[in-house]
C-alpha cells in the first residue's frame, strides 16, 4: 500500500454501477419472493444454517446473502450497498468489486458459524448434563442464562412449567417436561439461519473508510464523521455487541467477519486512499 493519497475528480465516482444494481436488483426480487410465497419454507431451505443442523447445505453460504428478515433489514443494507458500493466498483471494476462483495460474505459466515457453533457444542454438553440430572433449581438456572430472547409463547410456556414445579417439586411430569423444554431449545438454536448482506455490507465500509478515510458520512444525515472514524467506531461497537450479547436478534460476528475479511484482502491486494476533489 502506497502512503501517497491520490486526488480523483467526483465525475470518476459513478453513483450507479453495474455490480450494484445487479445485487440491488437480486436482492430486491429474492425479499419479494420471500415474502409473496412461502417464507419459512424458502428460509429453510435457502438461509444458513449452522453444519449441526439437518437444514445444513452448502449452497446456503450465496443464497443467504440474498434473503433479509424484514422490510428494515433489506431497506437499510441496499442503502449502504447503492451508497458505498458504487465508489468502490468505480474504481476497482465491476469483477474485482463483485469478488469482494461475495468473499466478505463468505468470510463473515464462516466465522459466524465458526465461534456460534463452538458455543453450541458448549450448549450441547450443557443439556445432556441437564438431561442425565434434571432439578427445578437447575431448570432454573439454565433457563435464566439461556432464555432471555424467546419467541413469547415459548417463553410463556417455560414461566409456566417454572410455576406449576416450583408447586410440586416431586412432580416426575415436570421433570420430564423440563427434559422436553431443554432438548426443544438446543435444537431452536440449532436450527436458527442466519440470512442478509450484512456481512458483505460490513465489508464494503471497511473498504470505503480505508480507500476515501476523509470524506465525511453523514450519521442520521446529520451528524459528519469522517469515514475511517466512522469504520473504527462501527468495528468497536460490533465488538462490543458480539461480546455481551447486547444485540439479541442481530448477527454481530458475521458483521465482524466481513469486516476482518475485507481488512485481509485489501491488504493482500494493497490499497491507495483517495481522496475526492473539485478541480
């Protein structure tokens, strides 16, 4: 990587590429897909899922890329695609930016299921420890580390086995029920997908703040930062969140794995900032 910043014209910079429409225009159709025929069956079979479960293919490491959970979800990842994408594929060219985009993705559920599947080989032995020797108090106990963001039905349900035990500690029914609750919510976990751009997405801003660092981002259209402080603050919040467990619902490692990612191959390929001028 040269330490030399080179100067380009804002006419070099296309707001519009076609890599980027083509991913807008795929990801687009596959949310309107999703949401006009049978979601939970093209989530099964098209998300990622983790290697321990059954709904596991291997294809789910693309076609992940192109489902969103919600309106939100794909609204504010092809906003950030149209916005940061089309700098970088202005000058890196059409291949070379698809490349990045899919090998950050890539990058990002790799590690995502990397560490998340450790964790669940450690929930794992937890639950055949909890099977081999179910007690309220262990009930509770697991239950409370484990269960803070269940589906409400769910979690109505175990609240309420928690409360018809604790009346009749003797109860072998509860007992068996306790098994039953414990072993559905591995396999919950287990069959969790992970599904959207963001890990790609993640990239392209690491991309974009170590290529155009000064130019200033706009956070809620109002408040300016600079785009490489924008990138480190972005990177510690993920860290943070991936760490604590803060963002329930949000895959925090995946949005770390493309960033690492794109970390690596810019510096693999090297990289020159640029900076963009009126002449």
């Amino acid at each position: 990587m040269s330490d030399d910043t080179q100067t380009v014209q804002p006419s070099d910079i296309k707001r519009s590429t076609s890599g980027v429409k083509i991913l807008l225009a795929v990801n687009i159709g596959a949310f309107l897909f999703t949401y006009l025929f049978n979601t939970d069956r093209i989530i099964d079979q098209f998300a990622l899922h983790y290697f321990q479960s059954d709904l596991f293919v291997w294809y789910q490491f693309i076609t992940s890329l192109f489902l969103h959970g919600g309106l939100w979800h794909i609204a504010i990842n092809m906003f950030v695609l149209w916005m940061f994408g089309s700098p970088l594929e202005s000058i890196w060219g059409t291949k070379k930016f698809m490349f990045f985009y899919f090998i950050c993705g890539l990058g990002a559920s790799l590690l995502f299921l990397g560490i998340s599947g450790w964790e669940l080989n450690t929930l794992d032995d937890e639950v055949t420890s909890y099977i081999e020797a179910p007690s309220y108090q262990e009930f509770v106990a697991f239950t409370d580390e484990h269960m803070e963001s269940l589906p409400p039905q769910y979690a109505e349900r175990v609240n309420q086995l928690k409360n018809n035990w604790q009346e009749n500690l003797q109860s072998s029914q509860y007992t068996e029920q306790s098994r039953d609750v414990v072993q559905e919510y591995l396999q919950r976990r287990v069959d969790t997908p992970l599904l959207g751009a963001s890990g790609a997405i993640y990239g392209l801003l690491l991309a974009f703040g170590l290529i155009f660092p000064n130019i200033p981002i706009y956070i809620y259209f109002v408040l300016p930062m600079k785009a490489k402080y924008l990138v480190v603050l972005l990177f510690v919040v993920e860290l943070y969140m991936s760490y604590t467990g803060a963002g329930v619902g949000i895959a925090n490692l995946a949005h770390l794995g493309g960033m690492i990612t794109g970390f690596i191959l810019l510096q693999l390929w090297g990289y020159q900032k640029r900076d963009v001028r009126q002449s």
